[in-house]
C-alpha cells in the first residue's frame, strides 16, 4: 500500500510538472516591474561585457541608462557604439528599426567603485537626472593564480572591486531609492556568477568574493521586504566577455573538471535578456544556462524556489544531482592531482 501510494505521488507530480511545462502561460507570474519603458537603470561596469549588454537591452526596452565604468575614454567609446547602432551583440532593434539611441537617454560617470565617496558623487548626480528604478552592480574583475603564489595587492583589488564596490554602490543609492520606492517599485541587482554558488579553480578571490556577494544579497532581501525593493541576484555561467581573457593556465586547465570550454561559453546579450526578464518577475535567484540550473538546485540554501513549476522541477531533479556530485567528486580530484604532477600549478 505504501509503495502504490508513492508511486501515486511520483506519477501526480509528473504530470503536474508536465502540464506545468506545457502550459506556462496559466501560471503568469506577477511583474514587480511590467515594463522597463522610462524607467531609469544604472549600471556599474557598463562599459563592456554583461554590463553594456544590459545597458542595451535596456535601451531597446526605452529605458534611461546611467553607465559607469572606471575609464572615461572606454565609456565614450561604449556610448558611441549604443548611439551609432554598431554594438556587436545586436544588428537590430524592435520591430526592424536600427537599434541606435539618442544621446539624451545616456549619461556617463567616471568613477571608481572601490572608492566610496566617488561612487557617493557619482549615484547622487546620476539620481538628480532622474531617479534610479533599477541598480544594476555589475562591476567585477579577476586575478587568478593559486592562493600562495597571490600578490597581497591582487587580494586587495579584487575584494574591493567585486564586494566593496557593490557595498559601496547600494549604500550610496538605497536611501535614495527608499524616499520614492513605495509608489514607485524598484530593484537591486547583483551580478554574481555560478563561481559564487559553487566554485572557479585558480580564481580563488573571485570565487570568494561572488559567494560573500550571495551572502549580502540574502540579507538585503529581508532587510527591503517593507520598502518594495527587490533583491536580484544574477548568477552566469561562463560569459563571452573581457573577463574570459584574464582566464590563465590554472583556470582553463583546473575548470576542465566543470568540462570548461569556451566556444560554449553564453553570450552577454543572452544573459543580459534573462537577467533583466528576472527582474521584471522580481525574481531573487537568476541563472541563465542549464548548468546554472543544476548548481543552482544544489547551491539554493534556504532560497525557495519563485514558482510551482521552479519548485518541482528542482524536487524532482535534486536527489538524481546529489548522487552525481558523489561521481563527480573523485573524477574532479584525479584530474587537478593530475594536472598538479603535471607542473601545471608552477610558477613558470
């Protein structure tokens, strides 16, 4: 009776799963912002990669966008290439038009997001254009290398750019956002990365830093709950952005045990669309490819999953995934033990 009656439940919620994945579009989810028409982003690493991706397709949604980057010259030249159209994540716009942008609805900032007051500066006059709807911290940077063979000046940089300045971005904004957000919603948005649920061998501080930023963003979600902020916090796979060239011998060789290879890597303009539809949901958790799908069932924590169908997909997938990491976990140890007798862990 007992086995007929589990059999039952496993059969129930497959075809639950199954009408839920056939029919999406009974279960829509609420918008904590239906449209990004007129609505003011901001976006720190703006300038290249994830971050002018977004900025682009923010800009054909018809939103304001405030990029900031730490180098001017870099910024005028990312504006031009959204003004002119020649942005090489996209040929064209909505509905066929060129997807070109009038300068009007672009401001640029220069500054620093490790250094507090300038990012303070920078929000304010970013704000007294039009007030933020949407903060996007997107800013990061790697220097990858083994732990012991790290400069204490790298260990510096990276935790000030990749933590520091998101903490510095929020702190200057959220008490802006707060004065306007109960008639206005808005979000906070975290890039992070799959590296921030699980791990990047030979990117030690990056790892680090992308698992304290799930952390913080964890407990701005609660903290925000009456304010009517949501908290977003974006995890991409591997991206086909600037950052993938920093990648050294440990990263391309260690990340094997993750089958790395970077003509597979996603596209910025991909993750840009999802990210920004997860927003609109306000969702918390955003990945963007089927692996983060997988490390995000086995990373979430206390995180539940935001829908019916999210929650048992992962019920169903989560006991077949942990027996996995039981095979996955001594193939990844002979091949970095491998690659170590190898001397690909020497300094060269």
């Amino acid at each position: 009776m007992t086995m007929m009656m589990a059999a039952f439940l496993v059969l129930a919620i497959l075809l639950l799963l199954l009408f839920l994945l056939c029919f999406p579009r009974q279960f829509k989810p609420h918008l904590h912002i239906p449209s990004l028409h007129g609505k003011h982003v901001l976006i720190t690493g703006g300038s290249s990669g994830i971050g002018l991706a977004l900025a682009h397709h923010c800009l054909l949604q018809g939103s304001y966008v405030t990029l900031i980057a730490r180098n001017a010259d870099r910024l005028s030249q990312a504006a031009q290439s959204l003004v002119h159209g020649n942005l090489s994540t996209s040929a064209s716009g909505v509905n066929g038009h060129s997807a070109q942008y009038s300068k009007d609805r672009i401001l640029l900032k220069a500054a620093d997001v490790s250094d507090a007051a300038a990012m303070s500066n920078a929000i304010a006059e970013s704000f007294s254009w039009r007030p933020i709807d949407v903060l996007v911290c997107n800013a990061g940077t790697s220097v990858n290398g083994l732990f012991d063979d790290m400069k204490i000046s790298d260990l510096e940089t990276v935790t000030r750019i990749n933590l520091l300045g998101c903490v510095y971005t929020i702190y200057a904004a959220l008490p802006l956002m707060k004065a306007r957000s109960k008639r206005h919603p808005s979000s906070i948005v975290i890039v992070s990365s799959l590296s921030g649920l699980l791990f990047v061998y030979g990117a030690n501080m990056y790892s680090a830093t992308k698992h304290a930023l799930k952390g913080l963003a964890e407990v701005l979600r609660f903290e925000l709950l009456s304010d009517n902020i949501k908290v977003s916090l974006v995890c991409p796979g591997f991206t086909e952005t600037p950052l993938l060239d920093l990648a050294d011998k440990h990263v391309i060789e260690g990340n094997k045990i993750f089958f790395y290879d970077r003509d597979y890597a996603e596209a910025a303009k991909v993750v840009a669309a999802k990210t920004m539809e997860g927003v609109k949901q306000g969702k918390f958790l955003i990945t963007t490819s089927a692996a983060g799908l997988m490390v995000r069932i086995l990373a979430r924590g206390f995180t539940p999953a935001e829908s019916l169908s999210d929650a048992l997909l992962e019920i169903f997938l989560l006991v077949p995934l942990r027996v996995a990491t039981h095979v996955w976990f001594p193939f990844a140890k002979r091949l970095i033990k491998k690659q170590q007798k190898q001397g690909l862990n020497f300094k060269e």
